[in-house]
C-alpha cells in the first residue's frame, strides 16, 4: 500500500490531554461535529485527486460505507475517529477506520484491569485471537475478530440491506489516571492487506505517550485525547 497524505490532527475533546498518538500519512482526522453531508463532501474531495482512475461508482460506495461506518462509531460515543486511504498495488483503493473511545472503567492494578478485559473478549468471541500486550505506556488486552455489520439498503438507493464484512483490531489500554481505559478500534473490509494494516497500526500504538511527543518538521501531528 502506498502512503497518500498526512493526517491533519486537533484536539478531541476539551481539557488537558493525558494520553497522546500520532497518526501517520495516510490517516485523516473526521470532526467529530460536522454534518454527514460535509463529510462526506470533504471525502469527495480528498478521494478525487488521489484516486482519478476509479469510477464514479467506486467513489460513491466509498464514501457512503465511510460515512455509515463513521455515523455508527459517533452514536457509540467515539472521542476520536480517522480514516485512512492507501492505493492498493493494484491500483485499487483501501481504506481503513480508527476510532477511540474512553471507558469509565479503571484501577491502579492497571495489569488487572487489562486482563479483566481480554477474558471478558475472550468469553464474548471465542474464535476471535484475544492476549496480552505490554505497550511502552503501560499493559494492554488485544483483540483481533472478524465481524459482519449491517449496512440499510438506503445508503446505496436500493430497498435490499446488505452485511459489510470486516476485521477489527481492538486495543484496551488502562490509563495512569486509574479512573478510565481508552479503547482503540481499527475496522477495515479490506482484509487481503491486513498484514500491511497491522503494521501500520501498529506503528501508532507504539505512540501512545502521556506526554506530546517531539516531532520531527515533516512529522505527523499527535493527537490528543483524555481520560
């Protein structure tokens, strides 16, 4: 997959940030409150120049299944939410969805916590690969499942629902705050490049700080969120 932008980054939510990423190129933030409508004619313009060779067709099933994926995550109650786009070798578009959420579920036994977590995956979805993960800002349960999502048949103007299948890497990270986790979700239907994904991905877990990190000039932007 080839990169194709920087992520353009702000505050999510108001208040001094205790837990900080960056995204990589490729990766751009949603504001969580603009109208369906602006987003998805933002996504018009960000998918046309960089993608000039797909169809009319192939852009709007693309920007009408973001923008379902993203109304869905917005009524779960997500602080954060990206998307990316890579070009695929193929030529073909790729696209992925991040969004962040932040639990009022916490302790200063932040191990226990995180696997607390990953037991109570591991019951919910049994074939799903559910562990343990020790990140540079603490423990972590990780979780990776394949999941099927109903899609209305009115998103795409036809009376049929349809089912998008996706897998979805999920990371519970117990804050240092002991009062909250941040849950970290990565979805995307395009699961011939996972291998490539999980790379990417996690390139931003590995960024999770409590502090802003520095960046070099041509850096992506941290992103802020709080717990």
């Amino acid at each position: 997959m080839a990169e194709v932008d920087a992520a353009s980054i702000s505050t999510v939510t108001p208040g001094e940030p205790d837990l900080w990423f960056v995204l990589p190129p490729g990766f751009f933030e949603m504001k969580l409150d603009e109208s369906g409508e602006d987003r998805m004619l933002r996504m018009a313009d960000a998918v046309d120049p960089m993608f000039s060779g797909t169809t009319p067709e192939q852009k709007m099933s693309l920007i009408l299944s973001s923008e379902y994926a993203i109304e869905s995550m917005l009524d779960a109650g997500a602080v954060h939410l990206s998307t990316c786009l890579y070009r695929r070798d193929d030529e073909g578009i790729s696209q992925g969805m991040l969004a962040v959420f932040i639990k009022r579920l916490g302790s200063t036994q932040r191990l226990d916590i995180a696997q607390g977590i990953a037991d109570q995956w591991l019951a919910e979805n049994p074939e799903a690969e559910v562990g343990g993960v020790i990140l540079p800002y603490g423990p972590a349960a990780l979780c990776i499942l394949e999941r099927e999502i109903p899609v209305p048949g009115a998103m795409f103007d036809t009376t049929e629902d349809g089912v998008a299948a996706l897998r979805q890497l999920q990371l519970a990270l117990p804050l240092r705050s002991g009062t909250h986790t941040a849950v970290f979700a990565f979805s995307t239907e395009d699961v011939d490049q996972w291998d490539n994904y999980l790379q990417v991905i996690a390139e931003i877990l590995r960024t999770i700080s409590a502090e802003e990190p520095a960046l070099e000039p041509d850096g992506a932007t941290p992103q802020p969120t709080v717990g």
